[in-house]
C-alpha cells in the first residue's frame, strides 16, 4: 500500500496536476498515468449541419493520425469507455508544418453535450466537449468578430478576445476573415493562430466552442486556406469558392457564409440569392462577409466595395436578411435599419428603414490595433476605436415578447491617450451552462453614442426598455428539455 501511495504521488507530481484540467468525471490517477498524446491545435468547426454533425481538427505532431472517442456520458480520459470512435477521414500532411487531422462526427443528436478524447499511438488528450446546436427554436448566444494579427501590440489583444470567449461560453463563434498578418502564408502565424485558439477559447472544465470560418483580406496568397485548416465547406471542384451557409432550430436561424475576396457577382450571387429564398420564412437569417459595404473609418485607404453593394444589398432587403456582420476596418459599428435607395436622402446608398432593413455590424478588431472611426454615416447608431466583437442573445418568442435579438459590444482592450493598452478580461466573472445569458461582473460593454449597452431586433424593441431576466429566461423545465 505505502509503495503504491509514492508511485501516485511521483504521478501526480510528474504530469503537474495542478496546472492540467481535471473535469468532473475524469477517473483521477489511472488516467494520469495514461501519458499526453502528442496533438494539439485542437479545434471545432461547423460545416454542415450544426445538429447532428461536428468537425474535429488537430495537428498530429508525431505518430499515425488519432481517433476521436466519444459519447454523451463524461469518462474523462478513459478512452475505452467511450462508446463510439471515429478514425481521421483526410489530413494535411505536412501543409505549414502541420500535420493537420480531420475528423467528421455525424448523426449526433441535436441540443446535446458529447464528450472526447483523442488517442494517438503515444497517450490520450485532455477530455474535452462540445454541444451541438437545438433542432427545435431556443434561447442561445454567439460571438461575431474578426481581424487579428500575428505581431506585437496586436498580438496580446486579440489573446484577450479569445480569453473572454471562454469566460462567456458561446454556442458558437463567427469568425469574419483576417486571421493573421501578410498574405497568410506564413506556416509560424497560422500555428500560433491555431495554438492561441486552442488554449485561450477553451473554459476550464473543457469546453470548446466550433468556430464558423469566413474567408478575409489576409488569407489572400492562397484562397483555399480555410478549407485546409478548418475544412470550410466550397462550392464545385474549387476549394478557393468558399461561401455556403448553416441552419438550425426548425425554420428559426440561419447562417450564411459569403466571400468578399473572390467574385461576388456571377455564381456566388446566383447562389446567395437561391439560399436566401430557401430560408426567407426562417425567422433570423444573417450573413458574414469580411469587407463592408460602407467602411466606418477611412484609414489604410479603407473605401467603399461597391461590386458588393452592388450585388448583395438588394438581395439582402429583398429577402428579409435581419443581422449584416463584417469586419476589414479594425473598428466598432452598429448601424440603424437600413435598406438601399439610390434617393437624394440616401448615404453611400443607404437610408434607415427601422421596420424593414437590414442591421450592419463590425468592423474587426478581435485583435488588430483599432482603426479611427472617421466617417460615421446619418444612419450609423454606434462607431468607436478599440478592441472589441459582439456578443449575441437570440430569443424565440414566447408568451410576453416576440423573437428577439440583442447585441452587446464586449470591449476586451483599448489604447489609453499615453499609449500604453487596457485590457478588460482577467476580472471578468466566468459563465457557467446555467448562466450563459447572464451580464458576468466587471465586463466592459460599450455605451457610447447616446446608445444603452444593448441593441435590440426587431428595432422597435428598443424602446421597451431593458429585457427583464424573468420574461426571457428559461425555466428548469426548458433547460432539461
């Protein structure tokens, strides 16, 4: 007994237990004794449907490729006691250095918590988990932002935005393009990309959260790059035509996933407009896209993209799009309704609608250093210059309100007036499953402009007043359902 005692010890004190993750349900030290694999760069994407599928990747840094054990039931590390197992379908091998592994979960079931492991030939992964997406309308929240660079000062900033997707346990995060710096073909950028990902976005009981990948401006010297990092779907033979689009909840909530960086006319618009056909009854359909229309700042030479406007904006009203998120100018916007009009009223081809348009959100700076924002427009609600994304609460109706959504604008660093930075996320409190619609203590949402720190859809809701928690938060009931 007192031999088997030290061996425990020297284990424990060897693996450094208390820097590693021990979730509940983990079989303690016979799992520690089951060494690390050597993976990591794990990540989740959604890519078809958010209900029953879910893709995982990593980098194999040694070895065979692992499999991915699974199931609904946390066995911690203890592999065998997963009842399913799924070897990796395609690989990268080698692409920047990595030796990128793929694999497809489908036939999950929707509105579920699946535990994993990934085992290779050397040892097990750390026990982490996902849920997949509800097949009926509920309450949930998502993350939209995008833009990060690869160097200092940019760098620490966009650490603190990952941080604080953790602390606030989205379903899932649009991420509107820009990754790292360059043309994105440096191997050391992505890797730190995928790494920072990896650690940062992950809570401490070992969630993570898939990520819905939007081709942007800086991943320009090869167009295909999100298909061979995070398996994002393309449509025909071309892996560089990378647009496509998501649906869950029954008719309630769509995604769609366009391309600014190749063609937005010909197939892509023959395309966006069949898609948002298919789902106009839905009742929230929005779309990622990196370059705005308008950009709010000037800075870099930003201008207008008028071949986009051109050729989505009136597809955009004509088909009832709700939520416009992009990014490329590094700064905060909210915009009124809006809808095109070629009226002497109308700004770089816009006027407000509140009852019909279209809501415009972005413009980056998950992590790049925040532009100015010097060219708000008569319809711009909020701009300002930090390091920011927004942070979405959607709603089905039920007795005392209609379908809703509200949008808040985290601010997670910002550049003081000596130069120095501010950053807004080690003090915020951590969400848990049961709380995720709850504003955490000491989070820094913004309130600029006239504005309260909140937005609501439809526009009318605005003047409401604020969302009191007992008409919008689910019973017990509802969250065992």
């Amino acid at each position: 007994m007192r031999a088997l005692i030290f061996v425990v010890i020297t284990v424990l004190s060897l693996t450094g237990c208390e820097s590693v993750r021990r979730p509940a349900g983990d079989p303690g030290v016979f799992a520690a004794l089951e060494k690390q694999a050597v993976a990591d760069k794990y990540r989740l994407v959604w890519n078809d449907d958010p209900m029953s599928t879910m893709t995982i990747l990593w980098d194999q840094l040694a070895g065979e490729a692992g499999t991915v054990y699974y199931g609904t039931k946390d066995c911690g590390r203890s592999y065998w006691k997963y009842p399913n197992r799924q070897n990796s379908e395609s690989g990268m091998t080698g692409f920047f250095g990595m030796n990128t592994c793929c694999v497809r979960l489908k036939n999950l079931d929707a509105d579920q918590t699946y535990y994993f492991v990934i085992k290779d030939e050397v040892g097990v992964s750390e026990r982490f988990y996902f849920i997949t997406a509800p097949k009926k309308p509920k309450p949930f929240t998502f993350i939209a932002g995008g833009d990060t660079k690869s160097d200092e000062p940019a760098l620490q900033a966009g650490w603190a935005s990952n941080k604080m997707v953790a602390k606030l346990r989205p379903l899932f995060v649009v991420f509107n393009g820009s990754f790292t710096s360059g043309n994105g073909m440096n191997p050391e950028n992505w890797q730190r990309w995928l790494t920072d990902w990896d650690l940062l976005t992950t809570t401490a009981d070992g969630r993570k959260f898939p990520i819905v990948p939007v081709q942007g401006s800086h991943e320009y010297g090869d167009k295909a790059i999100l298909n061979k990092l995070f398996d994002a779907p393309f449509k025909g033979n071309n892996s560089t035509n990378i647009y496509y689009s998501l649906s869950f909840g029954g008719r309630f909530f769509h995604i769609i996933a366009l391309n600014s960086e190749i063609e937005p006319g010909g197939d892509q618009r023959n395309w966006l407009e069949a898609d948002l056909k298919e789902h106009q009854d839905f009742t929230f359909k929005i779309a990622g896209y990196h370059r705005p229309f308008s950009p709010h700042s000037t800075e870099g030479g930003k201008r207008n993209n008028e071949d986009l406007y051109q050729q989505w904006a009136e597809l955009f009203y004509r088909y009832g799009l709700d939520l416009s998120m992009d990014a490329d100018s590094h700064v905060h916007k909210i915009t009124y309704p809006v809808r095109p009009s070629a009226s002497e009223d109308s700004v770089d081809g816009f006027v407000r609608d509140d009852e019909k348009g279209t809501v415009f959100i972005g413009e980056g700076s998950w992590g790049a250093v925040p532009g100015l924002n010097n060219n708000n427009k008569p319809w711009t609600m909020q701009s300002g210059s930090f390091n920011q994304f927004k942070w979405i609460h959607v709603r089905p109706e039920n007795r005392k309100h209609p379908a809703f959504m509200e949008l808040f604008t985290v601010i997670t660093s910002q550049t003081n007036d000596d130069g120095t930075r501010s950053f807004y996320v080690d003090a915020v409190e951590c969400l848990t499953e049961r709380n995720v619609f709850k504003i955490p203590e000491n989070i820094r949402l913004f309130t600029g402009n006239g504005s309260a720190h909140s937005v609501k859809y439809p526009f009318h809701l605005n003047d409401k007043g604020p969302v009191r928690a007992s008409d919008v938060e689910p019973t017990e009931k509802q969250r065992r359902s």
